[in-house]
C-alpha cells in the first residue's frame, strides 16, 4: 500500500463524539500495530467514537458491540473513512 495518506482518510481521534466511520487502515508496526489488530480494528470495520478523556488520552470506543480504551497513540494509527 502507498505510504502515502489518501485524503479521504483521517485519524480517529478527530471524530466527534457519536460518530460512526468504517477503518479505512492501521498503521504503525510491530508489537503495537499487532495488538490493533488482535483487538478487531480491522479495515472496513465500524467503529464508533464515545469519549476522549480531557487530558486527550485514553480514548474510549465501540466495535462489534465492545467498548475498547486506547490509548490517544494507538488511537491516532487508526484511520477512518466513510460514514458508516
């Protein structure tokens, strides 16, 4: 895939809360990259954002019925498309 960020992609923590994207792409690697996706955020997934702690981090979301705390680093290599 192009390293390059396609401009209809955005990262998840810019989602309001109550918004619902599908994953367009996980990026980071190794260890950190592999525990995003052992935890279902798979592209063409939906997510749905709930709440960012006032400090930014963690950010608390829903997947597939889960709610799920990442934290905002883990949050910001997610990238989400389209409304779902």
């Amino acid at each position: 895939m192009n390293d390059s960020k396609s401009p209809s992609l955005q990262s998840l923590v810019s989602l309001a809360p109550g918004e619902r994207r599908q994953i367009g792409e996980v990026r980071g690697q190794g260890s950190i990259r592999q525990r995003l996706l052992d935890m279902g955020l798979l592209p063409k997934q939906t997510i749905r954002m709930e709440r960012i702690a006032l400090g930014g981090a963690p950010v608390w979301v829903e997947l597939n019925g889960s709610h799920l705390a990442l934290r905002r680093e883990e949050a910001e290599m997610i990238l989400v498309g389209e409304e779902a």
